[in-house]
C-alpha cells in the first residue's frame, strides 16, 4: 500500500454532483486537494437521472424549494439555497455553455436533453489528475495533522474531508452509505437510510384490479387512510401495485405507516371535486344517462368497467339504479380505497431519507459539530426532497456552500 506523503488540503469522497460540485469551486480557487471516486469513472449515478435526461433543478425561489421539502428540519438548508439555489445552478450550467430548459413550468433539464452533458460540464474545469478514480475509500481516520484515509489502494493525509457518498440508493451506482460508516467510526451521530422516492406493492391490484394495469389517473388527491397525510398528482396502477409522481412522494410515508400496521390509500379516480362529481351525477339523473357512459367519461373504459363489476352493478340506465348504489359508486369514484403491502427497498428506491444528522453540522459549513476538519454533503446528509429536481439541486448546493466556507478558512 503506497502512502502519500503530500498533505491535501482537501480531499472529496465520492464523485457524484455534491463532490463535483466542490472540486470545481477548488479547481477555480487553486486549492490543493483531489477526490476519490471508487469507480472507474464518477458521476455513474448521475447518468441514469430523469430517464437519462437529468432534471437538474426546477423553477422555485428558495422560500417554496423549501416549502415543498417534507423534512422537519428543513431550514438547516435555507443560507445554502440562498447562496446558490436553483437559480446558481441555471447560472451555473449557462456560463459553461449549458442551457437548462423549462419543462412543466416547473422541472428543468439539459437542452441536449442527456445526463452525460450535465456530467460533461461538471467534469470539464476539473484537472484530471485531482480526480482520482478506482479509489474505494474504506477508513477515515482523524490525525493530530487531519485525516488519514485509507483506500483499497493507497493512504492519504488532508487537513480537511470532504464526504460525499451519497445514500444507499442504488449501490450499484457506487452509494451505499458508506459516509454513514465513517461517520459512526468517528462518533458522529446518523440515522438510518430508509427508502423515498419509490413504488408500493398492492398484491389488491395485481390480483382484483389486474384490469387496470397501466391505467394513470391524473392529478389525484391520494391519502393515507387515517393519517392526515396526502400527495396530489399523477397515480400509475401497475401489474405490482402503485406508482406515478404521486406515489414516489408519498412512499416514504406509506413506509411508516406500514411499520404501524395495516396501510390503506384512498384516492378519487378523477381530479374533479367531491360537489362536481355529485353534479354530473344529478345532471345524468335528469338525462337518464347509461351509468357505464357516466363513469366512462368521468374515469377511463376500465375504471368504469372495474367500477361496476365491483359493486356487482349491471350497466343499465341511471334512473334504474338505486340511490343507495348510485351513492355506492359516488364514493369509490372519489375514495378508491387500496390495502398497501410494501414499499419497495431502499436499494431500489430512487432516493434515501435518512444519513448525518443536521444537527450534527454546522448549516454555514456542513461541517461536523464534533470533528473538526470533517464536511458531509449532498445524499449522504439527512436531507432529501420530493421528485423535480430538488435532489441534484441540494447535493450541488451543499457542495457549493462548504467548499466556499473552507476556502475562506484556508
Ligand atoms: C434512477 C434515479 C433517478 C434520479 N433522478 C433524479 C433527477 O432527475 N433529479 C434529481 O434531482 N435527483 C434525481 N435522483 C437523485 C439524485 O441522483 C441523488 O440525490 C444525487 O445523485 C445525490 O448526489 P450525491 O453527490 O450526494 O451522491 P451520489 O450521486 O450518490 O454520488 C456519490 C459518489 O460517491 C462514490 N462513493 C461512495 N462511497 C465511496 C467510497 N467509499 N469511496 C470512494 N467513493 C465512494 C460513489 O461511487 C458515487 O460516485 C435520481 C436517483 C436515481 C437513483
């Protein structure tokens, strides 16, 4: 095992968008450092965002970045987001001859509409040889000069750690939770990865609603049945269960709930409110309308037929129903009701809650309360958003924001 004799100022663990992040700002200030990536090449996880398209930020002013986030501790990330939030990031890009465009009004993606440009310009100011790969990091530990790390190759010094290893999303992307692992060797306080941002097993679906296998409902208000906690947006049946915008935000919490006990989703099978369904309804009524052509257009085909069937309701004109089954449809229309086996495993989850407490580090920082000299960023902090590009957004920031609070330190 070879051991450097050269002390960095800085070394980076892990080459996704935090750690890049930081090396950029350190290759622009001329610090002394390199990052570690124990893959061939870094940034593997970064590739495959979005559908390969990576949705690098979205168009929220910092207030509503973190109103929308669901973490209770959310305001740890306030001076960071202010300093480069989503608008530094478009900067950011634009200045390298990137433009980020404007989906949805709200997501912003590559114009070249491909992850590996976000990655090319992350990686194109970066001195080659500071970004040292094929690096597997497996101890950190702290000297009277900093850090020692040692890899699968070699020993390093530093003055200064910078931890960017993700979560355990994906491992096969290089993230699984490793920084966690230093963390506690050195007594710095996490919690768990859990997963968010994932699919829900309904074996309800795949086996009575098989029907509606690939049926999207759109922008529906989906609820945890006796919790106050709901998501609105698209919903996806699928042949194992949930998924769709809507079900990705809520996972995280059907995750506990599931811990509890027995978890039921309700949800309408229309974005129209409770008032508009019941006046479609009495209009019908006055019309005589086939109730099959009623649920029909107020739903799809199959969520009509899936209705129907159900409730062991023959297709016959409304007049000819009873109050009490028409009453009956009204609210499987508007509370469709799904018995939740599992979340998908945090492995396979799109992103992680959980990692470095925040209470751990400083917010000006990210730098470890305890340690002095060790910094966590992007994933691996106890820090995570909803889908939109929040994700990407915080782990650029964070990165920003410490590697800016150590050069004027250094
Ligand atoms: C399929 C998928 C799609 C996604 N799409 C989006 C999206 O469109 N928009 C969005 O905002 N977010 C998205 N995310 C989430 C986003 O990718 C992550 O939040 C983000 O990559 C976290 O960045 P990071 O730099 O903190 O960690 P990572 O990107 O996980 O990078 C960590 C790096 O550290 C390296 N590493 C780990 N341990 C060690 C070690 N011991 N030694 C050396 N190196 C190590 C890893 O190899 C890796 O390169 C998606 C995630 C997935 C899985």
């Amino acid at each position: 095992m070879k051991l450097f004799t050269i002390v960095y100022d800085v070394i980076v663990i892990g080459g996704g968008p935090a750690g890049l992040m930081a090396a950029n700002i350190f290759e622009q200030h001329h610090i002394n450092y390199v990052l570690l990536e124990k893959n061939e090449k870094p940034g593997k996880k970064l590739l495959i965002t979005g559908g390969r398209r990576c949705n690098v930020t979205n168009s929220y002013h910092v207030n509503e970045f973190i109103a929308h986030l669901t973490i209770p501790h959310k305001n740890f990330l306030y001076a960071t987001l202010s300093e480069f939030g989503p608008k530094e990031v478009i900067d950011f890009f634009k200045q390298r001859g990137l433009n980020l465009i404007l989906e949805d009004q709200i997501k912003y993606f590559p114009e070249t509409g491909k992850s590996s440009s976000v990655l090319d310009v992350l990686l194109s100011n970066i001195n080659k040889e500071r970004l040292l790969c094929r690096q597997f990091v497996k101890e950190v530990h702290q000297t009277e000069y900093g850090f020692l790390i040692k890899t699968n190759q070699s020993t390093f010094q530093t003055k200064h750690v910078f931890v960017a290893t993700g979560s355990n999303s994906y491992p096969s992307t290089g993230s699984n939770g490793d920084g966690l692992i230093f963390a506690k060797y050195l007594n710095i306080a996490s919690t768990p990865f859990t997963t968010a941002e994932t699919v829900v097993y309904a074996k309800q679906v795949s086996k009575e609603y098989a029907l509606l296998q690939g049926v999207s409902v759109k922008n529906t208000k989906v609820t945890i049945k006796d919790t106050k906690i709901f998501y609105q947006g698209d919903l996806l049946f699928t042949h194992f269960g949930l998924s769709g915008p809507v079900i990705l935000n809520l996972s995280e919490f059907i995750y506990d709930q599931l811990l509890k006990g027995n978890t039921y989703l309700s949800f309408g099978l229309t974005d129209l409110s409770e008032q508009e369904v019941i006046e479609i309804f009495e209009k019908a009524r006055r019309d005589n309308s086939q109730i099959y052509k009623i649920l029909e257009d107020l739903t799809t085909k199959r969520l009509a037929k899936v209705i129907l069937e159900k409730l062991g309701i023959s297709p016959k004109n409304i007049n000819e129903v009873s109050k009490k089954d028409i009453n009956a449809i009204i609210d499987m229309v508007l509370n469709f009701t799904i018995s939740v086996d599992r979340v998908e495993d945090k492995e396979k989850a799109y992103v992680n809650r959980g990692g470095i407490l925040t209470s751990e580090l400083d917010p000006s920082s990210m730098e470890s309360k305890i340690v002095k000299g060790i910094y966590f960023i992007g994933e691996t902090v106890d820090i995570h958003g909803p889908i939109g590009g929040f994700n990407i957004t915080i782990a650029l920031s964070t990165g920003y924001r410490c590697a800016k609070a150590i050069i004027s330190r250094l």
